[in-house]
C-alpha cells in the first residue's frame, strides 16, 4: 500500500517536468505579445507579463546568482508567484467534493503543504532555463474568468500553454495552467481522489508532509 500511493503522488508530476515544469517557469522567460498594443492595467496579458518582468530581474541579477544566495533567489521569486496564483482556489479544485468536509483548519493546512508542493516541485526548475521564449496568443474574458493562451518555444517546438485566471478584487489571479490540453489541478484532483478512496484524509495529509520535508531537505 506505501509504495502504491507513493506511485499515485509520482504521477501528478512526472508529465509536467516533462516540459521544463511550465508551471512556473513560462511566467519566468522572455515574453513575445502577438499583437500587442497599449492594454488597460486590468488586461490578463498584463497581468502575466508583469510577473515575467520581475522574475526576470531576479533571474538576471548577477548578486543573486551567487550559491550563498540561491535561497534568497528563490524565496523572491516565490514571493512573486504567491501574489499572482491562487493556491486556495488551486487546492479547492484539486481537493473537489472532499474539500467542503474539511474543517477551517484542515483545509488551511492543505494549501500549505499543496502550494508547499508545487513550489518545491517547479520552482527551482527556474534554473533550467536556456533561452525558451513564450508568445502570448489570444485572450478569452468571460466574466470574472479569463483564459491567456501562449505557446512555449524551445528549440523551435511550440508547446501550448494555456493560463487560467479569476478576478478577486479586480486583481486577476492564476488559477489552473493546462499544457498541451492537460491540466495541472485536474491532474493533482486524479492523483488525490485516488489517494482518498484508499485512505482518509489523514493519510493524504501525511503523504503531502512527507513529499513536502522530503522536498525541503533536497
């Protein structure tokens, strides 16, 4: 049973990393806008490219490339990712018909160690990058949600990137990321729902602070 849910958590992310883990690292490389003109502070596409623009300083700047401040890199950056994704509404989603049995406290303790997660798993991806580029296509607003549709380039190989996004507050927040048509929140909800028809609630907790100390010590 150990090694079987330990397999079902492997899962949510081995497609992913399969592509540079896109997740946070195509708001972290230069942007293309197809199209482009003067957009109102409200626009999607200003939104994403305004965290392009500060994780790229970061990336750049020489002082912080150094090992003794590797940590302090990426904690800005992860700063920067915490103001433009919302990871409750990510673990709402993720977490689907089981979210509304937790109690306040269960459900805050599963955002942190869910966006604990993600961040350990992608973020210091970053460090990957070698010149890919992202072309923002189109973007679709219904409503308080939106969809920015990109491609990633590497090598001269598109891969399709789609953002979506909620307004909170008139600030768009990041809500799901689909690469090539799959997504990041459903993927996890697959893995999670599997998890939860074998063991309760506990248990997954348990797994998801494993993953979590193990991601922090490496």
């Amino acid at each position: 049973m150990e090694l079987m849910v330990e397999a079902e958590m492997k899962k949510s992310t081995r497609w992913y990393l399969k592509f540079f883990p896109v997740f946070f690292l195509a708001i972290a490389i230069p942007v293309l806008l197809k199209g482009a003109s003067s957009a109102a502070a409200t626009d999607p596409v200003v939104f994403m490219k305004d965290a392009v623009d500060e994780i790229i300083s970061i990336l750049q700047d020489e002082k912080l490339a150094v090992p003794a401040r590797k940590a302090e890199r990426k904690n800005r950056v992860v700063t920067i990712v915490e103001k433009k994704f919302d990871f409750r509404e990510m673990s709402m989603r993720a977490l689907a018909r089981h979210w509304r049995d937790r109690t306040p406290a269960e459900q805050d303790r599963f955002v942190f160690l869910f966006k604990t997660l993600l961040e350990n798993t992608y973020i210091a991806k970053i460090e990957t990058y070698s010149g890919e580029k992202v072309v923002f296509k189109k973007t679709t607003v219904q409503g308080n949600k939106a969809i920015v549709y990109s491609d990633l380039i590497r090598k001269n190989i598109e891969t399709p990137v789609n953002y979506k996004l909620k307004s909170n507050d008139n600030s768009w927040m990041v809500y799901d990321v689909e690469v090539e048509g799959v997504s990041l929140v459903n993927n996890y909800r697959t893995q999670f729902a599997s998890i939860l028809s074998k063991e309760n609630f506990a248990g997954l907790i348990a797994k998801l602070e494993e993953k979590v100390n193990k991601g922090a010590a490496e």
